[in-house]
C-alpha cells in the first residue's frame, strides 16, 4: 500500500498574546508580498515605523481576549482538525494517510512539515490550505511557500495540491447542517450574514478569483437552506489600511441594517476552516457592539466548522477524491 503525506496549511498565529510575540508574528506575516502589494521600499518604512509600532499592543489584547489554556484558539482547532482526519484516515484507510499540520507564519512551518514528511517515506503528497475560498494573498502564497521547499527536496515524491473547495457539496452541507443545528438550539434571527474575509479590490481587478468564489459558496448555502434573499446577505470583513477593499463591508451593514427593520441576525464565516482571532474577537464580540450600538436587538456567532464530524467528513472525501485523481494520472 502506497502512504499519502497530507500537508494541512493554515495562516498561523503568535506563540503567545503577549506584544513581543504579536509584533515577531506581524512582522512575518506583513513582510509578504502577496499580503501586501505595496511597493517594497515604501511598505518597509510604513510596517517598521508605523505599523510595528502602534498594531502589536492593540492586537495582543485581542488576542488575550481569545486565549485559552490550550493557546492560540487557531492552533488549538486547526490540531483538532489534524486529528479529526487522522482518525477518520486510520479508520477507513489504516496506513494509507498521515496528516501534518503546518503554519504559514509562525511554528509549526513548511519547512518543518517537509523535514517531517520525509521521515515518513510518503509515496505521495497531497497539499489542502485549510481556505475554501482561493486568494493570492492565503492559498496563493501558502502554495507559493510549500513550492520553494519542496522544490530543493531530492527525489521527492509526486505532489498535489487541493486549490480551492469552496463549491464542494459536501463542505456546503457541512456549513449548512451547522447553521440549522444552531437554530434548532437557539432559534432563527431574522437574518443570516455571511461574511468572508475581505481583500484589496485591485486584487480582485488583477485577476483573483477569490470575490466570485465567496459570490457563489454565499448562493450555494443560501439555496441549500431555502433563504430568500432578503433572509440573508454577504459581507466582507478585516479591513486593513485606507485602501478600497471589496464590498459591501461588514461593520458598515450592521450599522445600517436595525434601520431597515432588522432587529436580529445569526453570523456565520464561511471562509474560515477554523476559528480564530477574526471570527472569535472580530465577528463575535467587536462586532456585535457594533450591531447593538445601531439599535440591534439580537446578535449571534455560529462557530466555524472546526472539526465538526461532517466537517472532518468533507475534507477526507477531499483528500481522497485529489488522491484518487492523482493515481489515475499515474496509472494513465
């Protein structure tokens, strides 16, 4: 039986919620530029004079509002994610699968991902970024990261990468079982927001495809749960800088929406394989101020997927779908 390595790749996070720890993480993490697009003489003044400066004290107390004694909540879900998968793989398919969960900023890294992989012997790899929807600035430069390792290993096995899924049936269902659980135990706000991390739009004019992709997951769930479309709408969120970002943004269709007669509303991210600071401080607490500061009445966070079963069931179908795919290559 041939072993398949998985690479699990999510963003990363700080080791600690402390200001050092923030400003190492942000400092790698801005330094991309795919994140950001800025000419690089420019952005180095601007990230080491002024983001540095002001951004990690800030966001150390978001992330201290959202620690838990098992850390990072992204660290901590994406592992559960990790094991959710090795124990499906070593239930139906003992031997034939090892995941590796690896960050693209922050530990655990690519790098060491790739030294552990050898060390199994893998047959074939198999690369799924844990982002359902495609963007040069998550996907695209994760890729880009495992690329450049894997690049200088000799004799490494075939390599695969999952790209996108964000029209997956089973990921829609997964998401949209979820949601009708969440209001089977807390009942139905009036509407459903389902926002997406938001991008630069001349990323999206330069081609990204990351815009129609949230477009179409948006639809697919609200058709899966029968909404109408005044039952839901599509928002984007995590501004960052002066820069026009995609649209319609998140804060500003909280504000206005208890002026348009609705009082109540369920949030879910869609974008997100795993909670973390943008969903847990972001969406469920920051936000949620906003909506009941603009006269909103009820406000409720459904939690991302993380390693809900069904969850865990569509990304294995995922993985085994790709490895099917790329053994029939090989058999060709």
């Amino acid at each position: 039986m041939q072993k398949t390595a998985v690479v699990l790749i999510n963003l990363g996070t700080p080791e600690a919620p402390t200001e050092e720890a923030v400003r190492e993480y942000l400092r790698e993490f801005l330094s991309d530029p795919r994140v950001v697009t800025i000419p690089r003489f420019i952005w180095w003044f601007i990230l080491n004079f002024i983001v540095l400066k002001k951004r990690p004290a800030i966001s150390a107390k978001a992330y201290q509002s959202i620690w838990t004694d098992q850390g990072s909540p992204l660290m901590s879900n994406s592992k559960a994610i990790r094991d959710g998968l090795q124990n499906q793989a070593d239930q139906q398919a003992a031997g034939e699968y090892e995941f590796t969960l690896a960050m693209r900023y922050g530990q655990p890294s690519i790098s060491s991902a790739i030294e552990t992989i050898k060390q199994q012997g893998a047959d074939k790899l198999i690369v799924l970024p844990l982002y359902p929807q495609y963007a040069t600035s998550s996907t695209g430069t994760a890729l880009e990261a495992f690329k450049q390792g894997y690049e200088s290993w000799p004799d490494a096995p075939t390599s695969h990468s999952v790209v996108e899924y964000h029209a997956d049936q089973a990921y829609i269902a997964a998401l949209a079982d979820s949601i009708q659980r969440s209001w089977a135990d807390h009942g139905r706000a009036e509407c459903l927001l389902m926002s997406f991390h938001g991008v630069p739009e001349r990323t999206i004019t330069q081609g990204d495809p990351y815009l129609a992709q949230c477009r179409q997951t948006a639809q697919l769930l609200a058709d899966k749960l029968a909404l109408k479309p005044a039952q839901w709408r599509l928002v984007f969120q995590s501004r960052f800088g002066r820069a026009k970002w995609i649209q319609p943004y998140c804060v500003e269709t909280l504000q206005r929406l208890p002026q348009e007669g609705i009082s109540s509303v369920d949030v879910v991210c869609p974008g997100f394989a795993a909670d973390c600071l943008e969903t847990l401080e972001e969406m469920a607490l920051q936000n949620r101020e906003v909506f009941m500061q603009a006269g909103g009445e009820g406000y409720r966070y459904i939690p991302a997927l993380n390693d809900d079963v069904k969850h865990i069931g569509a990304l294995f179908a995922l993985v085994a779908s790709h490895n099917d795919k790329s053994h029939k290559q090989e058999s060709a």
